[in-house]
C-alpha cells in the first residue's frame, strides 16, 4: 500500500445497478463504459441503483417483454424480465466536481448536458462528479447522490475501502500520539532545563 491508499475521512457506500448478473465490482471500468464516454455511474441511494437491474428503451424502464406468442383472444404474451443485481462499493474520490440544485438535476436529465459537465470536470483535473440530491429520471420518487467516476482504481470493493478507512484511523492515531510524545519531551526538558530539540 502506498500512502494514496490511506483514506484520511471515511469512503462514500455506493450503489451500482446492472442488468447483468453476473458482473463484478472489480470488472467495473470506466474505459468500457456504455452510458458516458469513460464514466461509470454510481448512486447513494440502493432503491435507485435498483432501476437500473432492468433493460431500458427511451429512458423508460422495462419490466417485461413479449413471449412472441398470443393468447386466445389475440393478445401478444408478456414474461416479466429478471433484473440484474445491485453492486455495492466504496469510492477513493478525492478531488470531485460537486453540482447541486438545478443544475445537479439537469444534469441527469440532460445528457448533453451531462456530457458537457463530465467534460469540464475530467479537462480540469477532477477525478470524479458528484450530482447532489437528485432523483432519476426514470424513478422520480426515489433522491439520492449520483457519483461519476473516472478511473477504475478509485472504485474499491467495500471490504477494501473499509481497509482504507481503517489504515487512514491508523495513521491518525499514529500521528496524534507522535504529537502528543513531542509535546511531553519538550515539557520535560523544559521543565528540568534540558536542552531537547525534537
């Protein structure tokens, strides 16, 4: 581990919804990325990640498709879709572009829009977008933080962000004692007229 690795506050849980069940955390990566151009998307909230274990045409989410077959009063079949699954992760985003308000939300409902931000944040150097208290578009009953990440090795699987977490309450600690250690060295040797550089 490198001192990148240590995580000074504690990590954003976030969720991500797919339509596939069997990917993985780790198999997340921005440079394959569908929705936007070297991006995955994330969100705080695990109801709205859920939207998206489902296909989607023309931003509406489908539940069900046709069997190809017709019942007895000619009427096309419908099977209901399994979903995907919902993955779970922690986030080492350090240098965001936060939006919020009307323009947060227009973001996510304006794709060009959302192209044009994601743009500006990556040309200036952020390492992801934060999109405060939005609803999605698709389900507008449930709020949460959308999250735009960039770079696949700032997506950590939960136990390794936990791990992060820990080394980084750690290193506090370390630090705090080491502080208070020289705080009593130079009271000692003051107080028995010691000369003590630390």
């Amino acid at each position: 581990l490198t001192a990148d690795d240590v995580v000074h506050e504690p990590l954003p849980t976030v969720y991500h919804g797919t339509t596939n069940p069997t990917l993985r955390i780790d198999e997340l990566d921005p440079r394959k990325a569908v929705e936007a151009d070297g991006t995955v998307f994330f969100t705080s909230s695990e109801a709205m990640a859920d939207t998206f274990t489902y296909p989607r045409e023309w931003g509406e989410v489908v539940t069900e498709r046709p069997t190809g077959s017709i019942d007895e009063f000619g009427a096309e079949i419908y099977e209901d879709i399994v979903p995907g699954q919902v993955l779970q992760a922690k986030l080492n985003i350090k240098n965001p572009f936060v939006l919020s308000s009307g323009d947060a939300q227009r973001a996510i409902n304006d794709t060009i829009y959302q192209t044009q931000v994601l743009g500006k944040a990556k040309a200036a150097g952020h390492d992801g977008v934060v999109f405060r208290d939005v609803v999605e578009f698709a389900d507008d009953l449930e709020r949460g933080d959308v999250y735009a990440v960039f770079d696949k090795g700032k997506i950590l699987k939960p136990e390794e962000g936990v791990l992060r977490e820990s080394l980084g309450l750690l290193h506090n600690e370390v630090e705090s004692l080491r502080t208070a250690h020289r705080e009593a060295v130079k009271d000692f040797a003051t107080e028995y007229g010691l000369n003590a550089e630390y």
